[in-house]
C-alpha cells in the first residue's frame, strides 16, 4: 500500500484531532471546543481536506479511533466515518487509543529503554483503561482500574505509565502523551508495512466497561 490518501478520527481523548496524509505529507487541526461535536467535526474534517487539497472521492483508507474514552466521541467519530464510506467507497480500519498514545509515546521517548508500559486513558469517575506493552508486545486484556490501585506500589513496581491526562493523581513513573500527527503518521505506516493482512471488518467501540447504554 504506497501513496494512498488517508484521513484518521479522533474524537474519544476530550477533543476533535484529523489528520490527512496525502503522498507522504501530514495535514492536521485539533479542536477542543466545547460546541456541538458534531458540527464541529464536520467543519474541522472540510478544513483539514481543503488545507490538504483533497477532495472526498479521492481518499482511499479511514481510520478511526474505537476508543476506550469518551462513549459519546467514539459513536460520533464511527458514524462519521461511516458516512464518509458511504459516499467515496473507501475502506474503514478501526484503531485503539492504546496504539495511538503507545505510537506517540514511542516518537516522544526515542531512547527510552523499559521493559513494561502500562498506556492509561482516563475513564468514568476515579476508573482508567489500562493496556499493558511487555517488550513492545501489547497485551491481549485491557483493565478497567481505579486511581487508589494506581496509586499502590502493587500496580506501581517496575510499569511506567503513559497517558493523555494531566497527572493530578501522583501515579509513579508517569508520562504525559498525547497523540500528535507524527504519532499518527507512524501508525498509519505501521498498519501499511502489514495491510495485506489486515481484515476489514465492521468498526466496533472498545468500551472496556460496558456501557449503561447497554444494560437492560
């Protein structure tokens, strides 16, 4: 897969983030407006696509994030990008905020040398998604956690933390990262490198924590 135009979704870390990237080069603009996600998704999406010089028949891959995070950002970010499917017949792909923070945080601390990595996205109340990486291995289970078990030395011992919140909570060996458009660029290759394998399927949301949406 080489100079495909692709336009990756972020709307499930507290705010709107697209990135284009069109023959090797990245366009990007983040919002964190407090307005209608909605609108504000589209306006940024038509921004992003007029800075780039790209029209919508001619973008060829979506990615759009799953989550964990925000469960209303996550159902809007899927459904635009299922409409922008509809309407040019490009393929969607599905990725977690796991990766995307985990790309960013291997970009931001090049030289960094640890063993284990536990990615945190903030979740409801006190809770946080947690993700484990053993020697740049991610973990197949993902964790719903509280910040009090954070906190303990028996979650603390021998894990640095990576994570898109401000660390109020004095959670040990912590590292703020965000995804950025580099970080996304290196995912986005990482997912060239292997797209002959990639099975596309039906985009679901990573809740962790079922969702009271859901519960009878």
């Amino acid at each position: 897969m080489k100079n495909k135009n692709i336009i990756t979704i972020e709307t499930s870390l507290g705010r709107i983030f697209i990135t284009i990237l069109k023959n090797n080069q990245i366009f990007s603009k983040s919002s964190n407006s407090s307005r209608s996600i909605e609108q504000e998704l589209n306006m940024i999406i038509d921004q992003v696509m007029i800075k780039a010089g790209l029209k919508f028949n001619e973008i060829d891959l979506i990615l759009v994030s799953l989550g964990p995070g925000s469960f209303t950002g996550i159902r809007i970010g899927i459904s635009a990008a299922k409409a922008i499917a509809v309407c040019t017949g490009a393929k969607i792909l599905g990725f977690s905020n796991f990766d995307s923070i985990y790309s960013q945080f291997l970009i931001n601390k090049e030289n960094f040398i640890s063993k284990n990595i536990g990615v945190l996205i903030k979740g409801p109340g006190n809770e946080f998604f947690k993700k484990e990486i053993i020697k740049n291995k991610p973990k197949k289970k993902n964790y719903l956690i509280t910040s009090q078990e954070l906190i303990s030395e028996k979650h603390n011992k021998n894990i640095f933390f990576v994570g898109h919140f401000i660390n109020t909570f004095k959670f040990k060996n912590y590292f703020f990262c965000l995804p950025e458009k580099n970080g996304y660029f290196k995912l986005v290759n990482k997912i060239k490198e292997n797209f002959k394998k990639i099975k596309f399927e039906e985009p679901m949301p990573i809740y962790v924590k079922e969702h009271y949406a859901k519960k009878k």
